[in-house]
C-alpha cells in the first residue's frame, strides 16, 4: 500500500507542475530580456623587434644592492656605469619611488654625485651613492631606484608603473637593536598529569623609558602539526605578569603549568609578550615570542624485558645508562624539582626456571658534559663568574653483576623518569 500511494502522490506532483508551466508560458515569452554586447578588448600593442628601439642599454655593476642603517646613521655605496655604445650617451640620475616598497624612501635621503654626466662610448663612470637616514625615520624596508637614463622596458600592455632598464635596485633595512631582551625563548620540558609547574620568563629594558607588556597565549598553527591533537587546553596554564618593565630595570612573567589528569600526548603553544617596542617588529612577528613545548611523561608500569642465552657459566655483567640534555629544561618546571625526578632503575634477571636471580650492583655513575659559554638558562644580565658554566648533557649509568650458567634469561628494566636508555650485557669477567 505504502509504495502505490507515493506513486500516486508523484503522478498527481507532476501533472500539476505540467499544468503551471503551461501557463506560465505565454507571460514567459512576452518578457525580453536584454543581451549585453560583448566587450571589444583591444589587441596587445606589438613589440617591435629591440635591435628598432631607441633604447639605450648601459652596463650597470652593481644592479642590486643593501644597506642596513640605524636612524641617524648613513653610508655610500659605489656604483659603476659603463657605455658599451657607439655615441655618447648623456646621463642625470634620479631617484625612482619602488610601489612594492613598505615604506617610502625619500629622494632626499639620497645624494648621487656627479649629478649629471656625458658617458662617451666605451667609458665608464663611478658614481657615489650617499644615504642618510634621518632620526625619525620608521624601521623597516626599504626599496627605490637610481635611474640613470630615462630609457623604460617595453611592455605589450600598459604598465602600472614605468620600468626603467639603466638602474640600479637599492634595498635598506633602517632597523634598531631591541631594548627588550628575553630570556628563555623557548620552554621545553617533561611534565607529568596531575601535577603542576611553574616557569618563569626574564625581562630586561636596557632603554630609557618603561615598556608596556602585556602576555597571551598565542597558537602558531603553520608552526607545529597538530593531527593528534594537544595533550590539554590553553586553560592549563596562567600567566601572571607586571603591566610595564621599568626603564633600565627588570621584570619577570610567570608561568603556572596545571596538567590535568589523565592528560597524554604533548602541548606546543607559544607566549607572545605584547611588547610596545617599535623596534622588536623589525625582527619579524615571532621576535616577542616565547615557544611553548611540553612533554607529558607517563610512568611505565610494566618492564623492558630482553631474553638472551649464555653457553658458558662465566659472570654476567649488565649496564644500564640513560642520558638527559638539560638545556631543554630552561624556565624552571622539573629541571630543579628535586630528587623525586632522578633517574632510576628497577632491574630483575631471571633464568629458565622463572626464579630471581641476585644481582649485586657494583657501580652507579653519574656523567655530564660541560662548557665554558654560558648557561642559556641564566639571564645575561644576571651570570657571574659561577655562571660561565653550562652543562648541557648529563647521564646517568648503573652496572650489575651476577653469577653465571648454561641457561636462557629474561632481563627485565623498569625505568623510573628516564626517557631513554641504553644497557649492554657481557658474558664473562668484566674488565
């Protein structure tokens, strides 16, 4: 019944739209409706062969060149021209604006000497290039041009601005060193769900006057990939800082870290510190940036187990060795959280018949690699003498022994705050 009722319903659907479109057809057919002419788009204009234009073609070394220029400050550069026509060719350099440039770059800052000049053929001129920038010019990029003659490329369609073919293309960068100075850049550590952290950020304003601040959270998503999602939200972390860092003083952002539990994976963030600095934004967008990197570590509950076979009853001899870089550790979090951190190991051999075998521990070590350029991990302004050391790798080593014999084993190692390690097992007296 279902299936001859919708068929019915369709048969009456369509006989009536039969029914309007009929009707509607001879109030459709009264309606005209206007047809646009199609625009007429005129043909590019041809370009003559080069060898019949009047242009005039110098040699010009070199034809692109940089300045980098602190407000105030001001250089010359020297630029060769060399006529590799026939005739005399007669030249008045001018400075041409660059509408790509993000700022202008004004004539007068520019002064070409000579002014003027007649190059006959084959010769060449130097000619000195001087820029001053004035101390209130904006920091950043700069692009113009010193034509020399008028002579412009040929284009098919009109250009939106005129290229000229004997200049030479100037870039300046007019930058400032940033008064703010950061310390870490980045925060890098192994945390763990459940527990909490705290970080700091150090901040020095070598200017004379007091820099606003103002830190957030700020996700770069074309920085880090995050397919598998991150390991907690942003409302994990607090930043606490002071509005202002003081003119030649310091400041300190702090960061509080709340991992939830249950939390697994990583979590990659950065902290832009909102600093009100004009000349930090010269060094690019992540130049107030501190990058964001945590590691949530969970604790293995069952063993590493390694089987091997001895044919011989000689000793056996196992060593464990973990390793450690300790500059990832920069900001505070676990690096100093004390001796509930240290790397460990829970070691059992076993031999065929499933009993523990004893193992007598006969050596513990502890390594470490150390430099003489400073700790990245204490602010520059703060190293003393005590902080020209850096340790950036430690490692942590422990060595049994057991009595041997013609058997299979089973090695297993629990690792306590270790994310890697190594272990060896030699057969037979150790040297």
């Amino acid at each position: 019944m279902k299936t001859k009722t919708y068929r019915t319903v369709s048969t009456l659907l369509a006989l009536l739209l039969m029914l309007v479109s009929a009707t509607a057809a001879p109030a459709a057919a009264m309606v005209q409706v206007p047809i646009a002419a199609p625009m007429e788009i005129p043909p590019p204009e041809e370009v003559p062969d080069v060898s019949d234009m009047d242009i005039t073609k110098l040699q010009i070394s070199p034809q692109h060149t940089g300045l980098e220029l602190m407000p105030g400050e001001s250089d010359e550069i020297t630029v060769t021209v060399k006529n590799p026509n026939n005739k005399t060719i007669s030249m008045d350099p001018m400075v041409v604006d660059q509408p790509y440039s993000e700022y202008v770059f004004k004539a007068e800052w520019i002064t070409i000497t000579p002014e003027s000049a007649e190059l006959e053929a084959d010769a060449e001129l130097e000619f000195t290039i001087s820029v001053a920038i004035p101390d209130d010019a904006e920091r950043g990029h700069y692009s113009t041009q010193i034509a020399f003659t008028d002579d412009l490329m040929p284009t098919p369609y009109p250009s939106p601005y005129p290229m000229y073919i004997n200049a030479l293309n100037l870039h300046t960068s007019v930058w400032k060193p940033p008064v703010m100075q950061i310390q870490p850049r980045y925060i890098h550590d192994r945390v763990e769900s459940g527990k909490e952290y705290d970080y700091t950020i150090n901040l020095k304003n070598t200017g004379d006057e007091d820099i606003e601040i103002d830190p957030e959270l700020k996700r770069d998503q074309w920085y880090h990939s995050e397919m598998g999602g991150q390991a907690f939200e942003d409302d994990a972390i607090t930043i606490t800082a002071p509005p202002v860092v003081p003119a030649d003083g310091t400041a300190t952002v702090n960061i509080h870290l709340e991992v939830p539990i249950g939390a697994k994976g990583g979590y990659y963030s950065g902290i832009d510190l909102g600093i009100d600095d004009s000349s930090g934004g010269i060094w690019g967008p992540d130049s107030e940036m501190v990058q964001l990197d945590f590691k949530v570590w969970t604790q293995p509950t069952e063993p590493y187990i390694m089987e091997f076979a001895t044919e011989t009853a000689a000793p056996i001899t196992i060593k464990i060795e973990s390793n450690q870089y300790r500059y990832n550790m920069c900001g505070g979090g676990s690096s100093g959280s004390g001796d509930d951190e240290k790397p460990s190991f829970d070691v059992v051999l076993r031999g065929s018949t499933g009993d523990e075998v004893t193992l007598t521990k006969t050596v513990v070590e502890y390594q470490g690699s150390v430099n003489f350029g400073g700790s990245d991990c204490v602010p520059p302004w703060e190293a003393d003498s005590s902080g020209m050391y850096n340790e950036g790798r430690t490692s942590y080593v422990e060595r049994y022994t057991a009595e041997g014999a013609v058997d299979t084993w089973k090695l297993g190692i629990l690792p306590h705050y270790v994310e890697e390690f190594d272990y060896t097992i030699a057969i037979g007296d150790a040297p």
